[in-house]
C-alpha cells in the first residue's frame, strides 16, 4: 500500500522537532495542564504517525533488543513519579523525560526509511542547532560589546547555564565532524564544515572544562575509529577545529570570564565542589538505595546555591529512578555504544556518517557525564532518543545484524 499524506506529513512535522529542541523553553497552559511548544510538536508527529499507520493498516512495529530495557526504564519512571513527594511535579517530568522522548525514538524507527529520509532530518537537526549556536555567540559579542562580560559563566541565549549549552552541542559537533571527515559529496562536506564551524564556536564560548575534555576524548575516537586513508583529512580537520578553538580563546583572553573559568583556582573550586555533591548525594542514596528519592526528589543546597541533579549522569539517574532505571538506561547507553562502535567497519556510505555521528555523540555525553548532567532536560532527553534511533537505523539500513553487532 502507498504511503499515506498523514505519514508524510508525520515526516516532516519529525525534521521540524529535531530542528526546535530549545524551543521547549516557550511555555504556556492548557487550563491547569502546562506545555511546550516542543512538546506541541512531539505530540502533533506521534498522532500524524499514528493516524497515518492507521490509514495504512500498518500498525504492527518492528521488535528489537532495545524494547525490553525501555520498557524497564519506562517501568522505573512510572515508580518514581510514586515514590516522589510532589506526584504532579513528577509526572510532567516523566512526560517531558521519557513517554515523549520514547515516543520519538519509535515514531523515527517508523519513519525514517530512506536515505533521503535521514538526510532530511539531519539537514534539520543542523539549521536548528546552528541557528541556536549562533544567537548563543550573537549574545556573548553583545555583551562583550557592551562591556558586561564579568567574573562567573559566560552568558547564554535561552538556557539559563552555559554547561546546558555545551551539553546539549555536543551531538551536533559529533555529526558535523561525521559530515566533514566520511561524506562523499561536497555538498555534504561543505555543510558539514559550516555547522561544526557555528556549533564549535558556540561550545568553546560557554568555557565548559567538562566541554573541552570531552572534546579531547572525542578526539582519540576520530582516529581510532577511522581508517589510514581518512587520517589526512582528519589531521586537516583537527588543525582547522585547533584553529578555531584556539583564536576563539585568544579573543577572549582578555576578559575576565575567561581567565576565571581556565584558571587553576576555579578548576580547584569545581573539583572541590563536586565531590561535595557526590558526597552528599550518596549519603542521600545510603537512605534510599533502591528506589531514590523520585522524580524531582533532589534537592541539595551548595552555598546557598540550589542544586537539582548531581552533576553526574549516573549519580543523577540512580537518585532519581532508582537501581532499576540506573541499570536500564546504563544497560541502553553502554550496548548502543558497544553495538555502534562494532558496526563501524561494516557499514558505508551515508548510514557510515550517521553511524559514526551517533557514537561520537556517546562518546562526548559519557565523558561530559562524569561531570554534569546530560539527558536531563526536555531537549537532551530528545535529542538522546533521536540519536539512537539514527543509530538504529543506520545499522538497519545497512544489512548490518545488530544481534552481531553488538
């Protein structure tokens, strides 16, 4: 049967998601319901998919391994909002978090099946990343400008937390590097080079230590998982990306954010600090070790500063879902890492450059996680999911196992 307006209409409501992540910040409400314009868009793509399937006679859905431990997350989610003392609170963060973003990662599956599908959402998960990069970059030149860059983090557009903005980057960098060093078109190459140019000069402006070194890791990936003969494009890359890096930092030399945030004292003060919050955190996890506080549970007050995760990706999905939705989601993270990483060499072409983007973006989360907290917000938690099902589908579509790749 031919496909349906519905479905098509799905597809691209799908490229207009991935290029609105931020735009979760527009917020308004339905009587006593609150929502976003992100959450509009998630919900208006999983009914244009779902009638469009329904249209089709085509509501049966590929089963994989990743069914079980979503399952098991959702599972430890839906405990959570239990076990949290604001119930209300706790479910619209097990919405924002995981039912929407889940929905994603099927709906993808559902819809992407060509090339040219993929192509298509990348395209648009690149304008709306750079688009972001760029009004974060037009904000840090206005205020330098205007001479009101000062001591503590650089300012930012929209996110109120320059670290949100390195996090929520990183994925984009991943798959513009992809972009520049494997595809085989220029067209590809060039746009590529002009989105990693945006989002890298975005990351380097929000000065985030746990940013750059994940960048350094990222870094020995490309030239592990690359081939002898791409390694003269990556050196070219490297040196260009070094170059940006390092003139954007010389800019800014002079001001005070910047030699704050790279001094030796403030490293020491964020090192000091958290190891205080994984102290306390801990000591708040020995209370209770199995199920954590709930979704919106935590709470820790650092010098009169609030804090509602734990800096720690792991630490932060322990206190807030419990040991099941710690060992669910570290059980996705870590096998979709391991399957992509063993796929690598088997698959070619375009999927290759998603393929590789996707565990690039793993990479940069799983260091960056060990000091702050991706996945947890209503963009991450989305993007996370889009990633995987990227993933997912470039493996597929490349006659790969995933059974044998993982």
């Amino acid at each position: 049967m031919s496909e349906s307006r519905l479905t098509r209409v799905a597809r691209a409501l799908l490229t207009v998601t991935a290029a609105s992540l931020p735009l979760y910040t527009i917020r308004w409400q339905y009587g006593p319901l609150p929502t976003t314009l992100l959450e509009t868009l998630i919900l208006a793509t999983v009914a244009f998919f779902l009638a469009g399937r329904w249209r089709e006679r085509a509501m049966r859905f590929e089963r994989s391994w990743i069914d079980i431990p979503i399952v098991l997350l959702l599972l430890s989610g839906a405990i959570a909002v239990l076990v949290a003392r604001d119930h209300r609170a706790a479910l619209g963060l097990y919405r924002a978090y995981f039912l929407e973003p889940v929905a994603i990662f099927y709906v993808a599956r559902g819809l992407l099946r060509t090339e040219q599908d993929l192509r298509s959402l990348l395209i648009g998960f690149a304008v709306g990343t750079s688009a972001f990069a760029l009004l974060n970059i037009a904000v840090f030149v206005a205020e330098v400008v205007q001479n009101r860059i000062s001591w503590g983090s650089p300012p930012t557009a929209i996110y109120g937390s320059a670290n949100e903005v390195a996090l929520f980057l990183e994925p984009p960098l991943a798959f513009a590097a992809g972009l520049v060093l494997l595809a085989r078109s220029t067209f590809d190459r060039a746009m590529g080079s002009v989105w990693a140019s945006a989002v890298l000069v975005g990351l380097v402006l929000t000065l985030s230590r746990g940013a750059f070194l994940a960048m350094v890791v990222f870094g020995l990936f490309a030239v592990a998982s690359l081939s002898r003969a791409a390694r003269k494009p990556l050196l070219i890359t490297a040196a260009g990306f070094a170059a940006v890096f390092v003139a954007t930092l010389l800019l800014g030399s002079h001001l005070p954010v910047v030699v704050h945030r790279l001094s030796l004292k403030a490293l020491e003060y964020t090192s000091v600090t958290r190891f205080e919050i994984y102290g306390a955190t801990l000591q708040m996890l020995a209370q209770h070790p199995v199920f954590g506080l709930g979704l919106g549970g935590y709470l820790y007050v650092y010098h009169q500063f609030p804090e509602i995760y734990p800096h720690d990706l792991w630490l932060t999905f322990w206190v807030e879902t419990g040991l099941l939705g710690l060992i669910a989601f570290a059980y996705i993270f870590i096998r979709q890492l391991v399957t992509g990483w063993r796929a690598l060499p088997s698959v070619s072409g375009f999927p290759r450059v998603l393929l590789w983007g996707a565990v690039g973006s793993l990479v940069l989360w799983a260091v960056h996680g060990i000091f702050d907290t991706p996945y947890w917000k209503n963009d991450m938690s989305v993007e996370f999911w889009l990633v995987a099902a990227v993933q997912f589908i470039a493996i597929r579509g490349a006659g790969v196992s995933l059974t044998r790749a993982g």
